[in-house]
C-alpha cells in the first residue's frame, strides 16, 4: 500500500507566531518536526516559542484586555466576529482535511468535514449573544435594586492536545471570545497546525489585536504560561498527570482553571443486550481516531456467563478492521499520531499479556504496513479490574473485556477507577438505562453506543477533571459573576 506524502502543509506563517495581531518572528532559531503520522516523513517544521515569545503574546493579552476596545465592546458586536470565525473555518475545511490525518491519524473522511463542526460552535456562542442572561435583575437583601451581572474573566490561557485540535480549540475559543476574554492559544508541538488555521482565520476577519494570539510550545515554555500572573484563567485538555500539575500551579495564585483530563471509561453490558450489535458498535467506536480519545469505551464489563461470547464477537468484528493510509476511502482506521505513543500503547499490551489477561485479538504492528505508527485492533479477555490495563489510559486501540458476577458487581466495578469521563449502558430497557446511568460516576452515560455531546456538556467526574465544556455550560467557565447593589434603578430599567 503506497500512503499519501508529497504534500505541504497549507500554512502561511509557520515559521512565525501569531501575536498582537501579526505574525511575529520568534525570539531564537528553535523550530519543532511536524511528522507524518502514516509515513514517518516530515510534514512540516514550525517555530518552537520560547520564554520571550510567550511573554509578548501573554502582553499582548493582557494589554487587549485591559486596553482595548475587545471587553467594552457588545456581546451582539462580539457574535460577529465569531461568527465570521465559524465562516473562514468553513473555507478552509480542505485544509483541516490535508493537515489533521497527518498530525494524528485521523481518517481524511472524517477530517474534512470536521470544520463544518467547528464553524457550527462559533456560530452557537454567538447565538448566546441575543439568548444568556449576561445581566439581570435580583433582589437584594440590602438596598433598594439589584443586578446579578456576567464579565469577562479576564485573559485566558488555552492548551490544547495534539488528538483533536480544531475541535477543541473551538470550545474553548469560541465561548471565551463572546465573554470578552481574551485568549493565548498554545498549539500542541504534535499538533499545531489547526491553531495557525485558526489564527489565520482570525486575521483575515479583522479580530482586534491581542484578542487571540497563537504559539507552539512544548512543556516548560507552557509552564510559564500557566505562571504567568497576568493569565486570569487556565483551560486545559490533555493527561490527568499534567492537569495535576496545572492545577496545583494555578492554585498558587488563585488563577482559575478548568481541565479536561483523561478516562477509562466503562461500557456496562446487562444481559439483555443483543452482543453482536453491541461489539460491532463498541469495534467501530474504538476506531476513531486510532482509539486516541479520552472518552472512549475501552473497558467492557459483562456478566460472567456472557463474558466469552462478547469477546469472541468483539474478537471477530475488531480483528477484520482495515488499518492502513488514512486518505484511503477503504481504510476503517489510521495510525497512532506519534512514535512514542505507538511505543506506549505497545508496552501496555505487553503489560497486560505479563498480568494474566488472555489476547484475543492483535498486540502487534500489522504486517503489511512496514512504516506509519500503526498498532493492530486488540481485544483483551479475563481482565481484572485491579490489573495495569484495566486502570490506566492506554490511548490507543486496545479493548479490556472484564468479567462480572452480575449487575450489581457490574456497576461496582466501573466506578472502581480514578477516571469519570464517560460510560455507557447497553441495554434494550430504556428505563433500565435510566436506573444504572444514574449509580455510574461519570460525567456522560451513553446508552447502547459511545456517546459524547459538546451541544450540551462535556466534562468529567473524579479525576477525569475540572468545569465543563460545550454548551450554555462550557461558557460559565469565562464569565465572573458581579453583584451590584444600587440605591435605585438605572435609567434602562426605569419604566416609562
């Protein structure tokens, strides 16, 4: 199989940052490899920032916000500039095809409409404009008139991973700006090129400057934007090890954060499921984005006497999946978006083969693709639930099948982990859904599929993190609440 290459990354200003409104040069020659994901070339090389480059773009933050005209300006007035944000994505949604596949293994048939998804955010906020209540009217224990009123929370650093960029840029971008914040956006070293898309976009519609500035850094120059003291707020995607480390330091000075961290997320399977249809669903899951999600469905708790059966079904459907070139319109799953990450999602199969589970499917490299991080479909059978497999996040294609004497256990056991990110029911009782989503500690349950939704909120229990994202709930995060208590009403609330 011969895989896409030859292709440049369709970017302007890669060897630049994107700062107070222009595309400055970076303080030092450093620059970080882009590599293809499926061909182990280089993709593209862009500027690696630097402890003077994140501080002109914090400065530059901090001086729109507290400055310029971008938080004095109307939530109606803001919606329009998100949503002329939500039509350059649309524009450049080819682009967004050509660049995620190659930084993360993402299949080319899902990354070219992933702007679309994007656009459609931007366009939400700024459908808040007209609908939230930023101010309203309460009545105060003292006084004469009072206003509960929603501000900006000031200026915001955004670290964003390197699985799913554009879409999580999105969500935290799009409800920022329509608060009045002001943003840093740091692109992971993995993964930046949809933050420079972003920040194109960003100047080609006019934003103010300042208002969103754009680096690429890797961890200690990220440090200090977590730091810095004129960063209000932290929002943060990525490992729960790192987010500890956000959090304490953000708790230092009282900065505001919120995390969105990883999972292990269970799949419950009570007895009345049909299991063909429930491993077909829970194979094809799996395949998005190589497994590399940190709400995916990984660990599958049955009743004992089902256990075989669901992974021989799971077995089966996993073991057929096409691996291969992610601009392939045959292929059904794409490589792992980096060497280290293949290295760690094998060395996790090897742990779990070392603690007694049985490997029912894959643990290898597929053999007919001799370059690209790609890792076959594995299926693990009679995982304990205490084992290495079962409690940490592998991020990568790798099922964990866990026995359970019945419903009960059942529950037990998916609680039975640091993680809340996600989880589901499969059942044909919708009631019975119902009940056992209810006992699960998580912050989303699905019912007979993998199932998240940004639309109305996405976020985790436990350590799976902090505040939530998408929807009415992904914007209070970036709004201060103020209390003002008044001798009368202003002039606007006056009748007549």
């Amino acid at each position: 199989m011969t895989l896409a290459n030859d292709v440049s990354a369709p970017l302007r200003h890669a060897d630049r940052f994107f700062i107070g409104g222009e595309w400055a040069k970076p303080s030092s020659d450093a620059v970080i490899s882009v590599i293809d994901s499926g061909t182990e070339e280089l993709f593209f090389t862009i500027a690696e920032a630097q402890q003077a480059d994140m501080s002109a773009a914090v400065g530059a933050a901090r001086q729109a916000f507290d400055e310029g005209p971008w938080p004095r300006l109307t939530h109606a007035q803001r919606a329009e500039y998100l949503r002329a944000i939500a039509a350059g994505l649309r524009e450049r949604g080819e682009d967004v095809g050509q660049i995620w596949p190659r930084e993360s293994g993402v299949l080319y048939a899902i990354a070219s409409h992933s702007a679309v998804g994007s656009a459609a955010t931007f366009d939400y906020y700024a459908g808040l404009a007209d609908t939230y209540p930023f101010e309203e009217r309460a009545t105060p224990t003292f006084g004469e008139f009072g206003l509960l009123v929603r501000e900006p929370v000031g200026v915001v650093g955004a670290i964003i991973p390197w699985n799913g960029p554009l879409g999580l840029i999105s969500n935290k971008i799009a409800p920022a700006l329509l608060a009045g914040c002001t943003v840093i956006l740091k692109s992971s070293p993995e993964a930046p090129g949809e933050g420079y898309l972003v920040a194109e976009v960003a100047e080609s519609i006019g934003l103010p400057p300042g208002v969103l500035n754009v680096v690429t850094a890797d961890r200690e120059v990220s440090e200090l934007l977590v730091r810095d003291p004129r960063v209000d707020k932290i929002t943060f995607t990525g490992s729960t090890a790192a987010g500890r480390r956000i959090a304490s330091l953000c708790g230092e000075r009282i900065a505001r954060c919120t995390l969105e961290l990883g999972g292990k997320s269970a799949a419950v399977i009570l007895d009345d499921a049909d299991l063909a249809t429930t491993a077909a669903t829970l194979a094809g899951a799996e395949c998005f984005l190589s497994g590399q999600v940190c709400s995916s469905l990984t660990r599958i708790v049955v009743s004992r006497s089902r256990h075989d059966e669901l992974v021989e079904a799971l077995a089966g459907t996993f073991s057929q999946v096409r691996v291969g070139d992610p601009f392939d319109a045959q292929t059904q799953m794409g490589p792992l978006a980096v060497s280290r990450q293949r290295d760690r999602v094998e060395g996790y199969i090897a742990k779990g083969v070392a603690e007694g589970a049985r490997l029912a499917t894959g643990g290898g490299r597929p053999k007919h693709l001799d370059r690209g991080w790609f890792v076959e479909p594995t299926v693990f059978a009679n995982v304990d639930n205490s084992s290495t497999i079962a409690q940490e996040e592998i991020f990568g294609p790798v099922l964990s099948v866990i026995p359970a004497d019945d419903e009960r256990q059942a529950v037990a056991i998916a609680n039975d982990t640091i993680y809340g990110l996600n989880a589901s029911v499969f059942t044909k009782d919708v009631d019975r859904a119902r009940e056992v989503a209810g006992q699960l500690r998580s912050g989303t349950v699905g019912h007979n599929a993998f199932r998240t939704d940004f639309g109305m909120a996405f976020g985790g229990f436990k350590q799976s993190g902090i505040g939530r994202e998408g929807g009415i709930e992904g914007l209070l995060p970036f709004l201060e609440t103020k209390t003002v208590i008044l001798d009368g009403p202003p002039a606007r609330y006056q009748q007549g």
